[in-house]
C-alpha cells in the first residue's frame, strides 16, 4: 500500500472511530446513574463505557493527526491514476479475520466455562504470541517473546479482575 493510500485509510478510518466514539460517549453519559439508590458513584453503568468512549476518541484523533502530519494533505487526496482504491491486502485479511476468530473463543468459548482470570490471562497471552511471532525468530528470542506475551496475559487478567471486583464493584463470571 502506497503512503498515500495508507494516509487516506488513516484518515478515514480515524473518522470513523471518532464518530463511534462520540457516540459512545454520549450514550454512557445519557445512562441512569442510580443516584437515587445510593449506588456508589464508581459503580455507575456508563462509567466504564464511558471511560473506553473517551480512549478511543483520544486514539483515533492521534491516528488523524498521523495521518496529516506524516504526510500531509497532498498525500490524502485521490490522484486520478489510482482511482481512489486499494489494492487487497491478504496479511491485512489473514489478521483481521485471525484476531476477530480469537476473540470469539475467548468470549464465546472461555467466558463462563473457566474462572474469568484464567480466561483473560489465556487471551490476552495469546493474542500477544500470535500477533508479535516473528518466523525468523531465533528460539531464545521467541522465548523472551512467549514470555512477554504471559507476563502480559497474568497483568492484564490481574489488573482487570482488580479493577472490576474492586472499584467497579462487579462480580465476574
């Protein structure tokens, strides 16, 4: 893919990001706050959409900015011999459709059936491994790698159970 195509996928789908976030933000703002029965102000339903709609408004202007910055304007606009379409990317495919597969074991397959921790940690150590296995790799290298990827999956499995049970006051499954 061209930079200019690259800037105007950037630019596009920061766009849209921006628009669903907007959305969600408004959404978890609009949310009962159960004030009137002394619900803790942590534990508010919208908090945490809310929160998540925020991050991805702040990604996706980063990911606008990228995109003009880096290359500027002259490179977002469609010059008439590409015809405004980019060629098909099957790696892009291949990990789109593989973190996509991922996340259905995860939520279908692991949520409920195993305790929460142990399924986050499994994910997220997963996910890591899949996306960052390099072919080329020396064996100690995927080791430092495989081992990242756990350390990772336990702090993330820790963190948000944590965050949840505790400040959010949520039982998980």
């Amino acid at each position: 893919m061209s930079d200019r195509q690259s800037a105007r996928a950037d630019l596009v789908t920061g766009a849209a990001l921006f628009a669903l976030s907007v959305g969600i933000t408004y959404g978890a703002w609009s949310m009962d706050r159960l004030e009137a029965r002394n619900i803790h102000p942590l534990s508010a339903p919208g908090l945490l959409p809310g929160i998540l709609g925020l991050a991805l408004a702040l990604c996706s202007v980063l990911l606008i900015v990228k995109a003009l910055r880096g290359r500027g304007m002259a490179a977002i606009q469609v010059a008439p011999d590409e015809g405004g379409i980019a060629p098909a990317n099957p790696g892009a495919s291949f990990r789109l459709v593989s973190a996509a597969l991922i996340c259905l074991v995860y939520s279908l397959g692991l949520i409920g059936r195993i305790p929460y921790w142990l399924a986050t940690a499994l994910f997220v150590t997963f996910f890591v491994a899949f996306f960052e296995w390099e072919s080329g790799a020396t064996p100690r290298q995927r080791a430092v790698n495989l081992a990242w990827a756990l350390f990772l999956g336990l702090a993330a499995a820790f963190a948000v159970s944590y965050v949840f049970r505790e400040l959010f006051l949520v039982r998980l499954p």
